[in-house]
C-alpha cells in the first residue's frame, strides 16, 4: 500500500510586537522556601504534640481546635507552595 503524503502545516503568524510581550518568568523570593517548609513542619510537629499528649496540648483551653491550627499551618504550606517557581 503506498504512503500518504506527508502535508506541511503552515505556521502561526504572530506580530512582532505581540511575540515580546509574554513575560519572562521570575525566580521565587529566597524566603518563600524556608518559610513554606517551615509552615509545613510546624504543622504536623502541632498535630504530632497534640496526639502524643492525649488531647491536652499544644493550647490546652481550645481542645480539638488543636487540630485545625495544625492544619491550618500545613494550609499555608501549601498555598506557598503554589507561589515556589
């Protein structure tokens, strides 16, 4: 059986003045790193302490929000590591 040709395709024309405008990406800030591992450590080492000590702390007054401020903590992690280039 013979081969089909092989069509070319035409290329896209983009002006030169909007083929410059695309930004360029930058790097992420130096503190952005540490301070998103650091949320993320603090976070679960909050969690950790308040399993391990059976309730009672890292804040003893607010209970089982405990469990929100660790996750909280591990939220803004995340949402720094949306940012890291």
């Amino acid at each position: 059986m013979p081969k089909s040709p092989i069509r070319k395709k035409e290329k896209a024309f983009i002006p030169q003045a909007l083929a410059h405008v695309a930004p360029t990406p930058t790097e992420s800030p130096k503190w952005l790193v540490p301070a998103m591992v650091t949320a993320f450590i603090m976070g679960l080492i909050w969690i950790v302490i308040f399993y391990v000590s059976a309730t009672a702390y890292p804040v003893p007054g607010i209970g089982a929000w405990n469990m929100v401020v660790g996750f909280g903590f591990i939220g803004v992690g995340f949402a720094l590591a949306t940012r890291w280039r």
